[in-house]
C-alpha cells in the first residue's frame, strides 16, 4: 500500500514539473510569438495605467472610478443581523487592510471593501475619521469618492421620499417649473456648469387660514446668552415654570388673627403678632433638573437633561475639563453661536446613529422613507451662505477638535477649515429664531450675539434652532405661513396666515415685515444676498417714488404759500402810507367771510390769517384788541353820536402818520 508520504512527493514532483514546464512554455511565447508579446504590453500597460490613476488621479478619474466601483458592490447581497453584520464589517476591514498593502494596483478592490464595511456600521461618521487616519490616501479619497457618488444617486430620489407625505408639503425646483436655469459663477465671474436648484416648499392640500400644515422637531438648537439665567431649559428652550410661595405679612396674620376663636384673649392676640415676623415674598422654581458638575445648564426634566448629556452636554460642560471650559469662554467673547451649535451638531449626529442603529437591532425602529437619509445627508441638501474663513474661525476649529476629540475621534481631521466654514454658512442661512411666551431679558453689548436668524420680530427671542423641512421655505414680506412654537419649545409648526391652495408655494418673513422697505431691503442684501422683489417691496417702492416725486411739487407750493403770506402781511402795514387802520379793516362788511376766503387759498400754517395780524409789528393792535373791537353796527352808532371827535381823532392820527 502507498503511504501518505509518497503521494505527498509524488503530487509535489508532479506540480514542480507542471510549473516549469509552464515557464518554458510562457518564456517560449514571449520569445516567438509576437501577439503573444503584445498582449503582455497591453496588460502591463493597464495595470501601471490603473497605478498611475490611483495615485496621483484627477478628480473626474476618481468619480469615474467611484461609478464603476459604486455599479460593482451594489449588485452584492448584505447580512441583515446584528451578528452576521459584525462578522461581515470584520471580514471587509481585515481584507482592503490585505490589498491596502499589495500595492496600488490593488486599491479598486481596498476601497470596495472599506465601502462595504462602511455601509453596516452604526456609525459611518466615526467609521470614515478612522479610515482617514489608517489608509492610504489614494485609498480613502476613492471611498469618499465612493460615497459622494451614492449620496448624488440618494439625492436624485432625495425629493421624492422627504419631506415625509404626511408633512403635506413637498420641495420643488422654481428653476425647473418656471423654465429658467440658473448657472454657477465663479469669483472671477466666469459662468460653470454647475446649475443652481431654487428650491421651495409647495402644499400637497389645502390649507385654511390659522391651520397647522404641519409640526418639526429641531436637528440642532441653543439659547440665547441672555436667556441663560436659570429660567429657561438648555435643551428644549421651555420657559422652566416658577412657583410663587406662600406670603404672609404682618397684615395677613392680624386679619387671620382676627378669625380666631373668641377664647383668646387679647394679650394672647397681640403677643402673636409681636412674635410673627414679615415673610419676604419668594420665588421657588421647579426646575430641580441640572447638570450635577456646572450647576449652570438647567433643564425642565430629567429626559432633557439625560438626552442633552447623551448629545453633547458630556464634552461640552464647562466644569468637564479644562479644554471645555477655553472653548466656552472663547465662544462667549467672540460673541457668536455657531461654534457651540456646530459642536451640539456633531454630537447629536453620532448620538442619533447611534440610537437608530441601536432601534434597527431591536426590531424598533421607524420604517419612514427618510429612515435611509442621515443628518448629514439631509444638511447637504440646504443652501448656505460661502463665507470667507477668520482667524477666530480656525481658533473656534482648533478648539472644537480638542473638546470633542475623547467622544467622537478623529474630528479634528475630518471637519477641515472648509467643512467648518460650509456649516457656519448653512447655519446663517438656514437657522431661526425660536420665539417665546416667557419674558427674556433684553439683549446687552455682553450677550449680543452675531448669529443670522430668520426672525419676523412676532415675540420675544430666547433661542436659535435649524429644521430640516422648513429651511426650505423661501423669503417674501407678505409671507402666507409662519413660524410658531405652540408647546413653548423648539419644536415648530408652520401656521398658515391666508387660505393657501394645493401647490401654493409657502413663503415666510425673514426679517420684520413692519419695517420699511428700504430696511427690508437693506437686511435682506446683507445677511442672505436676497434682492427681494415680492408685491408688497413693489408696491412700496412704487408708492416711495410717487411720494418722492411729489416731494418737489410739495416744496413749490409751500413756496407760493409764503409769498402770498408775505403779500397779506404787507397789504396791511400800518408803516406804509395810506394803508387802513385795524378799525377800518374790522369795520368791512364781511370780515368773517374775507378771512374764510383766505383761509380756503392759504392751507400752510405759515399762511394763517393770524399772521397777518402778527401783534409783534408795530401798529399792529393785538389779539385782545381785535377782540374787543365793536361790531360795525356798534361802531356807526358811536360815530351817529360823536360825529365830530371821532373825525378830529383820525385826522390827527394821518397827520401823525404822515410826519413820521
């Protein structure tokens, strides 16, 4: 019987033999056969080609690639159980690290099996800050490449998953519907081909005057710095209820003494209200929920506290470490919000992952249509504002990073100072105002803040807050929707202000609609690059240049006005000779009718009748004197009697007058 042992030789001769004869064969073929020799150029070729491409490779190589790849794995099955998913993402890791090191030849296939990786762990966010830490670059920018491309097929079908059908509104492209495309410009003014959506949220029913089209929770929100005073939760933004105690004064315990049993005598009254001392009137809040370690983040329940510590309150506490506490007091004196909202947003996008994946393994989880789409890819759909990066941006940055590095790794280098200044410009553009019932303490130089916020001024301000569905709703200042906030946190609900119709476009108020249209304007230019043109900005602007042009005709007419008062004056003068006394005037037959008729030609002020009886000219007899002037019946009686004093007076009077 053959042993084990010489079979093993025997199969071991046999593949030597088989392999040599296979060198002679492939050196024989490449020494005669010239197409043959060809073929091996050609895939020598394409494989220093396929090197080249992957490193140092254009931006369209690398998305062409990223296709090619993206159509290869989307055909591939993937385990649906926790357990079959952990087994899954190992076993894609540990081979693209294997063809990582093979060379570059081998990065298509490493980037697959990151990408593949990728799309079973909880976290894909924390999963690509690990990835641009371990693989080699030409590698990492192929994933990524990768994965813009499967968000650009997400986002084809974005619109018509979300907003969700029972929001009653849907998002469409104005450019698309009124046939106008617009393009991209560069800085230079040189127009791209990147077309510019003008996207705007349109109602799928009708909707009555005061009705609710539809409610939104907040993605991210934060108080204002003069709402932080202990009365308002750091989280939801809810008004913390205060309960006023028991006062009792002094008066209270006579009048309650009073009432008392007429057993007591009266020294036993009296030494009660000797011993009985005023009770200052004190306010004790509910709001026993804060955070154990600052003391200073207060909140209206126990789950916002435990959902805020959960997001972001864990890294972000002041008293945590003292990172925290410089980045704290770096957002306070550079008076601005968005570093504390873009750290809340990190943190909440990992917690939310985190808990959705955790719904999805217990069978929980919410099968809604925008359940595919995370944070991330629904922040990349809104607009934003390209803003110019700042010293105080890269200080915010370098801090961010620091704070947040222990919770969510590899931040640091995955927000790069472009990323930070993307979602600074989404947060301008897209935030709000969240209004309450409560008082807020006024705005002082110490808690202003820079922040941009839709705000149309209804009530009072206490926080800011961004929403997925709403960013999309488009300026007018005769908005037909506004934004309220009924349960007195950030939760919104657009409430209809006219009647809208299926397919009416939704417009809000950015700014104070009360304001004037040149204030409008002026706003709108500055904080979100609108050139309002809406009816009512029309319509003020028309009525501006009519009442500009009337303007001139205005000061023409005030101009006549003096001169006519100029001449009534002057037609009495008692300095010029032969003008009639004040007593010849109220001697006219009808002076009330005379002074009517002025009063009809003159309407100025200036042209009053009184100024031409001004008492401070000289002859001129007063106010009192017209008034006690007789009436011309009055003053023919009196001439009737004294016929010759009266002439004798008023000769002498003339001559007077003549010799002065």
């Amino acid at each position: 019987m053959v042993s084990g042992k010489k079979i093993a030789a025997a199969v071991s001769v046999t593949a030597l033999v088989a392999g040599l004869s296979y060198m002679a064969y492939f050196d024989y073929k490449r020494r005669n056969d010239r197409q043959f020799r060809r073929k091996l150029r050609r895939d020598r070729k394409k494989v220093e080609k396929t090197a080249t491409k992957i490193s140092s490779p254009s931006i369209d190589e690398i998305s062409d690639l990223a296709m090619e790849l993206l159509g290869k794995v989307a055909s591939e099955p993937m385990p649906q159980s926790p357990e079959d998913k952990e087994q899954f993402f190992m076993a894609q890791v540990s081979k693209g690290e294997a063809l990582s090191s093979s060379g570059a030849s081998a990065y298509p296939e490493a980037a697959c099996c990151f990408f593949q990786a990728l799309k079973v762990y909880p976290n894909p966010v924390e999963l690509v800050m690990i990835y641009q830490k371990t693989t080699p670059d030409a590698v990492f920018k192929l994933v990524m490449a990768m994965m813009a491309q499967e968000v650009k097929q997400k986002q084809a079908r974005y619109f018509d998953v979300f907003p969700p059908r029972d929001s009653n509104v849907r998002i469409k492209d104005k450019s698309k519907m009124e046939g106008k495309t617009k393009y991209k410009h560069s800085e230079d003014g040189v127009k791209s081909d990147v077309v510019v959506p003008n996207r705007a949220l349109f109602a799928t029913k009708g909707v009555e005057q005061g009705e609710v089209v539809y409610e939104e929770e907040s993605v991210v929100s934060a108080l204002l710095p003069c709402a932080q005073n202990g009365k308002f939760c750091y989280h939801c933004l809810r008004a913390v209820a205060e309960e006023k105690a028991e006062t009792e004064s002094t008066e209270d315990v006579e009048e309650k003494v009073e009432e008392t049993e007429s057993t007591e005598s009266t020294e036993d009254v009296e030494k009660k209200v000797e011993e009985t001392e005023p009770v200052e009137e004190t306010k004790k809040s509910s709001a026993t929920f804060e955070c154990e370690k600052c003391h200073d983040a207060v909140y209206c329940s126990e789950k916002c506290r435990q959902d805020a510590y959960d997001a972001y309150h864990q890294f972000l506490c002041p008293s945590s470490n003292k990172t925290a506490r410089e980045f704290a007091e770096l957002t306070q004196k550079s008076h601005e919000l968005a570093p504390i909202l873009i750290a809340k947003f990190f943190g909440t996008l990992v917690d939310r992952e985190k808990k959705k994946e955790i719904a999805r393994a217990l069978g929980v989880s919410d099968k809604g249509d925008t359940d595919e789409y995370t944070t991330w890819e629904h922040l990349e759909i809104m607009r934003y504002l390209e803003l110019i990066p700042t010293a105080s941006d890269a200080t915010a940055l370098h801090k961010l990073g620091e704070v947040m590095s222990a919770s969510v790794p590899g931040l640091n280098e995955f927000v790069t100072g472009e990323r930070y200044t993307m979602l600074k410009g989404k947060l301008d553009y897209n935030a709000f105002t969240v209004h309450t019932e409560g008082v807020v303490p006024k705005e002082t130089p110490e808690t202003h803040v820079s922040d941009t916020m839709r705000d149309d001024h209804t009530k009072s301000a206490v926080g800011i807050s961004m929403y997925l569905i709403s960013s999309h709703i488009a300026h007018d200042c005769d908005p037909n929707v506004q934004i309220v906030f009924p349960d007195g946190t950030d939760k919104a609900a657009v409430k209809a202000l006219k009647r809208i119709a299926v397919d009416e476009e939704l417009r809000i108020s950015y700014v104070d609609p009360q304001q004037s249209v040149e204030e409008r304007q002026k706003q709108l230019q500055a904080l979100y690059r609108i050139k309002c043109a809406c009816k009512k900005c029309e319509a003020d602007l028309e009525a501006a240049k009519a009442e500009a042009a009337a303007a001139p005709a205005a000061e023409d007419k005030a101009e006549t006005v003096e001169e006519k008062s100029a001449e009534a004056v002057k037609t009495i003068d008692p300095n010029d000779e032969g003008t009639p006394s004040f007593a010849a005037v109220a001697a006219s037959p009808t002076p009330v009718s005379a002074v009517e008729d002025k009063a009809e030609v003159v309407e100025e002020p200036e042209a009053s009748p009184l100024k031409t009886i001004d008492p401070s000219d000289e002859g001129t007899p007063s106010f009192a004197a017209v008034a006690a002037s007789p009436s011309p019946v009055e003053a023919k009686a009196e001439e009737a009697e004294k016929p010759e004093a009266e002439t004798d007076e008023e000769e002498y009077e003339t001559e007077e007058s003549s010799d002065e």
